[in-house]
C-alpha cells in the first residue's frame, strides 16, 4: 500500500486550479506588451478575434497539453492555459492590445 506522504511528493507540483484577478491581470499585461513591442498587433488581434469562440475548448484541449513544455521553457504553461479558458479575458487581452498599441509610450 502506497503511504500519503509518498503521494505527496507526485503531487507538489500540480497547476493552480484557476486564476485570481490580479494574476489573470498580470498576464494579460505581459503578453500584451510583449505583442507591441515586436509589433505583431494586426495578427494577434486577428488570431484572438478567431480565437476567442473556441477559446475554452481549446485552451483545456490544446494548450493544457503544450503547457509542460511551456514550463520547461521558462513560461508558464498552465496559468496561460487557464487565462484563456475564459472567453472574457480573451477580450479583454483584445482590450489591452489595442490600448497599449495607441499609447505613444509604447512605440
């Protein structure tokens, strides 16, 4: 019989179960700078607006899957899985592309 503190162990280092709002934010503020400052806004708005009908079924489809290579490369699969599970924050990373691309500070 296996022990609970040998279960433990296999565990440690499962994703969060969802977001708060301050994380979702914060997100949504990295990735929407990190689009103005390559100046990929047209085809990150395009894909998003595509995007964001399936984004649910994607995001627990697709993304969840690619998200632990995503950790091995330094990013953090699993939050961006559960960010874009939520068609709101979809729109709303939409929102904050738009408003950061018409800033004069950002370019």
């Amino acid at each position: 019989m296996v022990s609970v503190d040998r279960l433990k162990g296999f565990f440690c280092n499962l994703p969060p179960a969802k977001l708060s709002p301050e994380q979702e934010e914060k997100l949504i503020e990295r990735l929407a700078k990190l689009v103005v400052r390559y100046g990929m806004e047209p085809p990150a708005l395009i894909t998003l607006t595509a995007f964001k009908p399936i984004s649910t079924i994607t995001s627990l489809t697709v993304l969840f899957w690619i998200a632990p290579f995503l950790d091995i490369a330094g990013m953090h699969g699993y939050e961006y899985s559960l960010l874009f599970a939520k068609k709101e924050n979809v729109e709303r990373l939409i929102n904050k592309i738009e408003e950061l691309s018409k800033s004069p500070q950002s370019k």
